[in-house]
C-alpha cells in the first residue's frame, strides 16, 4: 500500500488544480460563436448555421464582440483569418433573441438555452 503522500499523488493532485483554475480562466475569456456551440455539445455543423443566425441577432443588440485575428492551418500553411469574439454573456444574450425557422435549429437553440442558463 502507497502512502498517500507520495509524489505521483502530489503531482496527480496539483495537475488537477491547475486544470480547474485554467478552466474558470478560459471560461471568462471570449470565443467565436462557434465555439460556444461546440463547447456545449452540438455538432460542427450545427454551430456552423446557428452562429449565423447569432451573429445577426447580435447586430440587432448591438452587441460588438472582440476583434481579432487567428490562424488556420492549410496545407501546413497557417493563414490569418479576422474573428469576432463574444464573451459568455453577449453569447446568451443573442441566444435569448435568436429564432431559427428550421427544427434542428430551434431543438439546438432549446438545448443550448437550457445549457446556459443552467
């Protein structure tokens, strides 16, 4: 039997601290639409469409996200693309308004409602 000191549980257990406070930090930072969809579960796809529809729902707030820039890998070429960047709140914000015609978009909308506001 391993005392429960040993090193490997130390490291094992300072591992786990830091990962909780690089996740409050990363959850505090702002993301594209897209990735907030992600994040909570749906499909590329779908997050593809729905931040569409956010975006234009965003104009309607007047919400104006976070520019910047980030790269993307083609061909082992990373080219420079310009993002927009919403923080945790704009991005609930915009849900709240958002209507989708389509019932893939309003079920995904629902369940990201309901991931939000949890």
């Amino acid at each position: 039997m391993r005392h429960p000191s040993t090193r490997r549980s130390r490291r094992a257990a300072g591992r786990a601290r830091r990962a909780v406070i690089r996740d409050r930090a990363r959850a505090n930072r702002p993301h594209s639409l897209a990735s907030h969809i992600v994040a909570r579960g749906e499909s590329a796809e779908i997050a593809k469409s729905v931040s569409a529809g956010l975006r234009t729902a965003a104009k309607k707030l007047g919400l104006a996200g976070k520019a910047g820039r980030t790269r993307r890998t083609v061909d082992g070429r990373g080219r420079l693309r310009k993002v927009v960047r919403y923080t945790a709140d704009q991005f609930r914000a915009a849900l709240a308004v958002y209507r989708p015609r389509k019932q893939a978009y309003v079920a995904a909308r629902t369940r990201l409602l309901a991931e939000v506001t949890a």
